[in-house]
C-alpha cells in the first residue's frame, strides 16, 4: 500500500474538527497525493479550480503557503517542504501517518548527511592523493636532474620521507622527522621542494 492510501485509510473514517480542517481533509480525500517521505517530499491536492482557490485560502490562514498550477480544467495545490508537509498530517488529523513521516524524514536526513560526509570524505583523500603524488613527481624529479644532494638536509630529508611513505599524511612526515615538525612546517618544505622543481625545469 502506498504512504498516500495509508493517509487516506487513516482519515476516512475521522469527522472531528474545525470547518478549516474538514475543508482539507476533505481536500485530500477527493484529490490527495503524498509521495513517500523517503523519496522525496511532494504533497498535492487536484481539485477544481473554485475548492482549489479555497483550500488554499484555508492553508495560508494555517500559515502554510502552497504552490498552484493549472492543469486542463483543474488547480493542482502542492507543497515541497517538509515542514508544510507534516502540518498538513497534523491538520488532517493523520497521527499515525504523521510518525511515519517523520520517522522517514529523521532516517532520510541521516542518510543524506552521511553521503555528504562520506563525498567530503572521498574529495579530501583524492586532494590529498593528488598532492603527493605531485610532491614525488617533484622529488624524483629533483633527484634524477641533479640529486637530492641539492637540497639542504631538511628538505632532503622530508624529500626521503614522502618518497618512502607515499601515502603518509604530512602529520605523520613530520613525527617521523627528528626532531618532528608541524604538519604547516611539512607542507611549507615540500612546497619549497616543489618550488625547487620548477626552478631547476625552468633553467634546463
């Protein structure tokens, strides 16, 4: 059974209630539809265009603010917000309905943030993959063309580092290093490494 003939079951036999709320329950019961909360959030009434031009007259004096749309000789009123969305429930008097909605709303957003960290999460791996890999260039590069003898010792031994542990954070580069350095101080070193690169690349 779909959420909206859930809705619809729950409400049928419910008489209760202000004029107003009649008015959209009514609304509902002759042409509601109410997509599942975890797919997306999308509440419409179709009605012809005189109920319609009511109905939301009604929602605005609950402070819900609905869209309209002509549709051949019907006025199709609908909402996207959840919040909008859950007021309706509670008008209407879907109580059950209504905690499944926001049960679904609670297990929808939890989801969506966690994809939102997961994508952080994987662009800031990539970044940081891209970043050492372009400072290893840099290394090989210094040490094929002249040798890492080049660089002073404390570039050439965070140069030693990065190309044994390529997959190091610069965090974990500077524990190793004697005595350990901040991760800045790491990233200010390979920078200069990568500096020297393009200044030996320059002149070649």
């Amino acid at each position: 059974m779909s959420f909206s003939s859930r809705v619809r079951e729950e409400i049928s036999n419910i008489t209760s209630g202000s004029a107003r709320r009649v008015r959209i329950r009514q609304s509902f019961l002759d042409g509601g539809t109410i997509a599942d909360p975890i797919k997306s959030y999308h509440l419409t009434f179709t009605l012809p265009a005189k109920k319609a031009k009511a109905l939301t007259l009604t929602l605005e004096r609950y402070g819900i603010n609905p869209k309209t749309l002509a549709k051949n000789d019907q006025t199709v009123v609908y909402l996207k917000e959840a919040d909008d969305i859950s007021d309706v429930l509670k008008l209407i008097g879907a109580s059950k309905s209504l905690l499944e909605f926001e049960s679904k709303r609670v297990e929808k957003e939890l989801r969506n943030n966690l994809n939102r960290q997961v994508n952080c999460e994987s662009a800031n791996i990539n970044k940081i993959v891209t970043a050492a890999q372009s400072q290893i260039d840099a290394i090989n590069y210094i040490e094929t063309e002249v040798g890492l003898s080049y660089l002073t010792k404390q570039l050439r031994d965070v140069a030693h580092l990065r190309q044994t542990y390529d997959t190091a954070s610069l965090t974990e580069i500077g524990q190793m290093l004697t005595p350990p350095l901040s991760k800045s101080g790491v990233n200010h070193r390979l920078r200069k490494i990568c500096e020297i690169a393009e200044d030996i690349k320059r002149f070649r």
